[in-house]
C-alpha cells in the first residue's frame, strides 16, 4: 500500500465510505482485545439493566476505527498528529457503522480531515484528525 503524498490531497477530497457491520462478536471482541471489562459491551443483559437496549462499542474501539478509518485512505507512512471527536450516540450491537470524511484544512506538512461515524440512531462519533504525509 501506498502513502498518499502532500501532492495528492486537496482541499475537499472525499474520502471513501467505510462500512462496518457490528455484530455481536465484534462488539465483544474489540471490548476484551481493549481489556475493557465493563459489562455493557459483553453482557446483554447487564447492559439492559442499566438502560441500554443491547451491548455497544466502547471508547478506545470507536477511536481505533476512526484512527483506521483515516489511516486506510492516506497510507501506513502518514502520521496521526491530532484526533479531536466526541462521542454521540451509541453504537449497538446488531447496527452498522459507516465512516464518511472529508479534508477541510492543509497548513504545512498537515492536513485536517473532517469523520463522521453514522449508526442507524445518528452520530456515533464526529470531529477531526489531522495528520502529516510525506512530501
């Protein structure tokens, strides 16, 4: 796989969709490979009786696919130098999440590019990520 180069990126390129199916085993498997414990992302019915309709993603899962997300379309060289998103709605077991992205800002070596992590409810996770790429 190739890095994207400074050359290559615009202002408003789009990146491409990423789509991922959240089944339950990749609920669970993220939470324990995180070694998060919490039963809301194992148990579901531990997760029910504290309010929540099924297991959801955790934190740390949710930031590694954004991380994953951006990384995929600029390339293994390129350097995640900011992450600033905020959590929105849950990501339920059963759902699918589908990551859209676009760069909004180039300043030097660094590009800022705008996620969005959409669940059937609405935004499961939105903000920024800027990173560098190799002139």
């Amino acid at each position: 796989m190739r890095t994207l180069t400074e050359e290559q990126v615009e202002l408003g390129t789009m990146l491409p969709e990423l789509s991922i199916d959240l089944t339950p085993t990749v609920v669970v498997s993220t939470a324990v490979a995180t070694m998060d414990f919490t039963p809301v992302h194992h148990d579901v019915e531990g997760a029910r009786a504290q309010g929540s309709k099924d297991i959801f993603l955790n934190i740390l899962t949710t930031m590694g696919l954004v991380e994953r997300y951006v990384t995929d379309w600029a390339g293994p060289e390129a350097v995640i130098r900011r992450i600033n998103v905020k959590l929105g709605v849950p990501a339920y077991a059963g759902d699918r999440l589908v990551f859209t992205g676009a760069v909004v800002a180039h300043d030097g070596d660094e590009f800022t590019i705008e996620v969005r992590g959409k669940v059937s409810l609405g935004d499961h996770a939105s903000g920024t990520v800027t990173l560098a790429l190799p002139a």
